[in-house]
C-alpha cells in the first residue's frame, strides 16, 4: 500500500509519497513550486538536489512555468505589447524558468492504492508578476508506482486575456558512475545557442544519437519525438516518455559530477520571441501535458 504523509523542514512544507518499505519514495517541497527534492525507485536514487550548490542557483526538478528556460533581456512582445520581466539570471542578466519555481503550491486531491500513490498540486496567481499580466491556474499531479513517475499538468487561463506560455521540467538525475552512463533520443534539430543560452538558430538533424557521459560538458537543446530519451546507469535505466507535439530536451552537465539534468519542455530558450515552441492560451481554456518516466532496475532485489 503507498502511504502519503506531511511533515515541515527548516521552514518548508513537504509531502512524502512512499510505499510499504520505503523502495519507491517521492519527496516534494511544496514551497519551492511543487518540485521533486528525492524520487527514489527500487531502492535507486533516480532523481535529487545537487549537493554543491543550493535550489536557487540550480533549480533541481523546477516546474517552468510560464516559461522554460531563458527570455533575451527579459523582454518579449506579444499581441502589439511590450512586456519587461525580471532579470533573475545573473551575470547573463536573461529571465530565466519562468514564474512558479519559488511559489507555494496547494494540496488537492490524494489517492493510497495497493498500485500507486497520487497526489495533485495548484497554484493560482492572485496578483500580476511584473512582465506577465496574465491571470493562470497551474495544476499537476505526481503519480507514483511501482513503475515509475508520472506527472501530469492542466494549465488554465482564468484570467481575460489571451497569454502566451511554455512549460518545462528540470530534474537532475543521479548515477552512481556517470562515466559508464549514457543517454540516447532521437534528434530532430539541434539548436544553436550564444554564450548567454540563447537560441540563434538550428541544425537539421534527424538522426538517432547516443551520448556517453562522463568527461564532457554538455549544455544543449534538441527537438526530439515523443518517446523522448533513455537514460541507462550501471544500477538502472529510465525512459522519458511523453505524448503529442513540440517536445524539446535541454541536456545540461553540472559541475556535481554524479548528475546530469535531462529536461523535458514543450519550448525553448527565448521562444517568447522566436515563437518555436510557443502556446497561446485563451480565457477559459486548458492546456494538458503529461511526462512519464518508466524505470527498470538493472540490478535485482537491491534495496
């Protein structure tokens, strides 16, 4: 049976979704946007915070929402309006991973099966951001089994007017030996970004790649299909999978040499401008989304 319980740390809410001895665990700080702070899987750490540096510098398994990854200079137009969101990316001095990473989400609906725990998050702004007039109910749903996470997204727009969006997931996921741990997809384009992380163009690709880890630096963003990557460790191996149009992977290596951030989104870096990737929501209307991540465990019984 999945238990799911509550407890505070060091400030923070947080909700737990486990089973019966504790192999497939999902911790989840509902201060910090509703993101993943442990996913545990057999007994295998699949996802979690990075060690050397804090969530604000790293933003570990951030919901980015309404915008994933950068906006050039923070600036964007959009139906004949010039728009000024803050610039939170530092030196670069880019908006960066939207509006929801820092917000604190509310508990809806749970479910306790023999099969899967479940739990449902919200956030609805109260108040405009500066840059993003625009009134939004986020929800999400983590459904955790003994195959694996789901998380499932309904965005609506509860506002008046029409607003643009993209969404995106940024979790690092954990190897036990990254040098003998690799991701393969099917690209379609890779993107061509500047030394700020702003796409400037791209390169037809359409080929299948196999990415081998360890001693390289990686910080790239490709059109894939829907059946996204597969990530394979010496101690298990993940498919990321998804269903529908425009999917994009941001493939990120920190500095923390045991992780690498496989990050599914629906656009890209400053597509606010481009337009690649970018949704429009009206009054009224939702926008469903779903990830999926299927693990198998490639060495037995080990808890």
């Amino acid at each position: 049976m999945y238990q799911i319980q509550e407890f505070k740390s060091n400030g923070s809410d947080f909700i737990v979704l486990e089973n019966a001895d504790k192999s497939n665990q999902l911790t989840i700080n509902l201060n910090e946007g509703g993101r993943v702070t442990l996913f545990k899987h057999q007994g295998h750490i699949i996802i979690s915070d990075l060690e050397t540096t804090s969530y604000s510098e790293n933003f570990a398994a951030a919901i980015l929402f309404p915008f994933a990854n950068r906006i050039k200079d923070g600036m964007y137009s959009f139906k004949n309006n010039h728009y000024e969101l803050p610039r939170n990316e530092g030196l670069n001095q880019n908006a960066i991973h939207g509006l929801v990473y820092d917000q604190l989400f509310s508990i809806g609906k749970r479910e306790e099966k023999e099969s899967h725990g479940l739990v449902a998050l919200s956030y609805e702004n109260q108040e405009f951001a500066s840059g993003f007039p625009f009134r939004y109910l986020i929800e999400f749903t983590y459904v955790l089994s003994d195959f694996g996470l789901k998380l499932k997204f309904n965005i609506k727009n509860v506002g008046e007017n029409t607003f643009p969006f993209t969404l995106g997931w940024h979790p690092y996921f954990k190897s036990t030996k990254i040098s003998e741990s690799y991701l393969k997809f099917h690209a379609i384009n890779k993107f061509v970004v500047d030394d700020r992380g702003i796409v400037t163009g791209k390169s037809i690709l359409n080929e299948a790649l196999k990415l081998q880890l360890g001693d390289v630096v990686l910080d790239d963003v490709y059109e894939v299909s829907s059946n996204m990557a597969e990530f394979v460790t010496p101690m298990y191996k993940v498919k990321i999978q998804t269903v529908g149009d425009d999917n994009y992977l941001q493939i990120f290596t920190p500095k923390e040499s045991n992780a690498i951030a496989i990050e599914p989104m629906v656009g890209i870096s400053d597509s606010f401008n481009h337009k690649i990737g970018l949704k429009e929501l009206a009054p009224n209307k939702n926008y469903q989304k779903e990830w999926s991540l299927a693990i198998t465990s490639l060495i037995q019984n080990k808890k």
